[in-house]
C-alpha cells in the first residue's frame, strides 16, 4: 500500500487528499493554512460534488512528519510555491518514492533541478476544483489527469501513480508529456487570463466574440513559442488541437463570417461552457493576497519568446495587467479586460 503525501490544500490538493483518503488510501495532507488546518481536522474533508457534501476523515499536518517516508509526494500548490514544496518534501521521499507535479505550466522541469528528473512525474488536470471555505473542496469542473514523464516512455512508476489517481478521475496516459504540457499552457494562458482580469467565471466570457478573440490570441502566441522550441504539441483532453486552433495570417485578415474562423470561435465556446463554472485560481491567489502565477503562464510563454526573438505582445499585455490587479493598481472587471482588448487590437 502507497503512502501519499500531498502538499497543498486548495482546491485541488483537497479533493485528491480527501477522495484518496476515501478510497483508504493511506494518504497525509500539508498544509499552511491554519484556518484550512483547524476545519480539516475538526470534522475531515468536505468534498462538494455534483450539490452533495461527503465529510472524510483524514490527516493533515502543518508540515511533513519528521521521520517518515512516503511512495509518492502529490505537489498540489499554486505554482509559485512549487519549488518550495518540493524541497520540504525531499526529506521525506522514500529513495525509491516519486513527485507527482500537478501544478499548471513547465514546472517538472524546476522540480527536476531539486529532486532529479527521474524522480519527477507530470499529471496534467483536465478537471477544476474551487475551496468553498477552509476544508470545503468543490468539483466546479470534470475530467481527469493524463499522466507522463520528462523524458522516456510510460513505465511503472507511471502506471502505479495513475492506479492511484483513477480514484480521484480518468487516467491516460502520454510519452510526450512536454507536447501536452505546452497544449495544456495555452489553453491556460487564455482562460487564466479572461478569469482573472474580468473577474468573473468562464462561461459567461467566452459568450462574447471579443474576448473570444483575445483568448485565441494569447493561445497562437504561445502555440508559435513551443513550435519554435520543437514541442509536438498534444491535443488537450485527446479532443482541442492547438496547433489547428491558432490564428494563421489568413484568419487575422478574414472578415468576421469566415468558416475557418467561425469554426475556431464555435470550438473555443464549446470549450468553454464546459469548464463554465471554472474561477481563475490566479483570481484567487490575488485575492488571498498571495503571489498569482503569471509568470509560470503567460510570463513563461513571454519570457521564451524574448529567448528566440519572437513576438508576443498579447501576453505580455495580459502579465502587465493582472500584476496590476495584484499590486492594486488596477481592479478585476470587464471594462479592464476590453481595455485589452482594445490595445491588443490597436
């Protein structure tokens, strides 16, 4: 029987800790969170799907317990946390034991630095997760986790983590964990991004044909940033083809009824009444005054881009804004996200 430790307690890290805990997996949750903490303990996790709360019980700690050793380290943190758990958690990874990255963005590879590339695993999330209050975890969104290495094929480590998981979601399962990776970032970047400068969930945004327009955007430029660094991109969810999403010259040049276009706008608003419910956990972090991840999203695609001398104002424009909203200088609304839009259109 695996021993699970699982570092973070968002949204995320409440419902693998306490669905895993379920499923009588042997699992420990860290958190950092002292209200999180107390409300855990006092009555377990409360998991919120589908309008029915399940109380579980199960453990949580303010830290890794000093001289026991876990199979596998869940990081479930915002991003930029993600090294810093990692080296918290080392001390107590078994030697033969794995770190299991769920955050957004490239972090295996930062993770990789501290604990070694062998050790690390991606799980990338196609499902959404919200804290209704301290140890209240909401479902806001289904799906599962597709699962891979930095480097090399499925092997058992993968197939173990993923037996683990399938009590929380469906698992699949990929040897080019960067190409679903860089899909998974664009989608990101796009719908992070409307969340969080609109300060609204996903559904009613994507209704609208500008903002639609800015998210098609934001996802070509980084779609030409992993092209040029040679990433095969995957389809997310087996399903959205990001290559055949960007924008080429043609769309930028075609008028409003263009097939091509329609089709991408009708494709990008499927995708998003999907995840409807989705709130911007950048959004969140903001609000509970902590750092947003947008430099492990649109910073990373900006950030690259600048690498090869590419061009991509449009996220750049969108990581300038929401570190507006995070120093107060600028506040979450729709009339902030159409002064992007109209810049970016200008």
């Amino acid at each position: 029987m695996a021993r699970v430790l699982v570092m973070g307690t968002g949204g995320l890290g409440g419902i693998v800790a306490g669905t895993l805990t379920e499923a009588e997996i042997d699992v420990t949750a860290i958190t950092t969170n002292p209200a999180i903490l107390e409300a855990v303990r006092a009555r377990g996790f409360v998991v919120r799907d589908g309008g029915e709360d399940r109380a579980i019980p199960g453990r949580i700690e303010a830290a890794p317990p000093v001289g026991e050793q876990f199979d596998v380290v869940v990081l479930a943190t915002q991003p930029p946390s993600v090294e810093d758990a990692a080296r918290t958690a080392l001390p107590v990874l078994a030697d033969d034991g794995v770190m299991v990255v769920l955050q957004n963005g490239l972090c295996e590879q930062r993770v990789a630095k501290i604990v070694g590339a062998e050790r690390v695993l991606g799980a990338i999330v196609a499902w959404g997760a919200s804290v209704a209050a301290p140890g209240v975890y909401e479902r806001t969104a289904a799906g599962g986790f597709t699962i891979g290495k930095l480097h090399g094929e499925v092997d058992d480590a993968c197939r173990g983590v993923g037996a683990l998981l399938e009590a929380v979601g469906p698992v699949s399962y990929t040897s080019n964990l960067a190409g679903a990776r860089w899909s998974k970032l664009a989608l990101n970047c796009a719908i992070s991004s409307l969340g969080t400068i609109a300060g609204e969930h996903l559904g009613p945004l994507v209704r609208v044909r500008r903002y639609r327009r800015l998210a098609l955007e934001v996802m070509s430029e980084a779609v030409a940033v992993a092209k040029h660094e040679g990433v095969r991109l995957e389809k997310v969810s087996g399903t959205l083809d990001l290559e055949w999403v960007a924008l080429t010259d043609a769309d930028r040049a075609a008028r409003v009824g263009s097939a091509a276009l329609t089709a991408k706008h009708a494709l990008l608003l499927a995708v998003g009444l999907r995840y409807r419910r989705m709130r911007s956990s950048m959004l969140a972090a903001i609000e509970r005054g902590r750092t947003p991840a947008i430099d492990f999203l649109n910073g990373e695609v900006v950030s690259r881009a600048r690498l090869h001398g590419l061009p991509a104002p449009v996220n750049a424009k969108v990581v300038e804004t929401v570190w507006a909203i995070a120093h107060g200088e600028a506040r979450s609304s729709r009339d902030l996200l159409d002064s992007v839009c109209a810049s970016v259109a200008a």
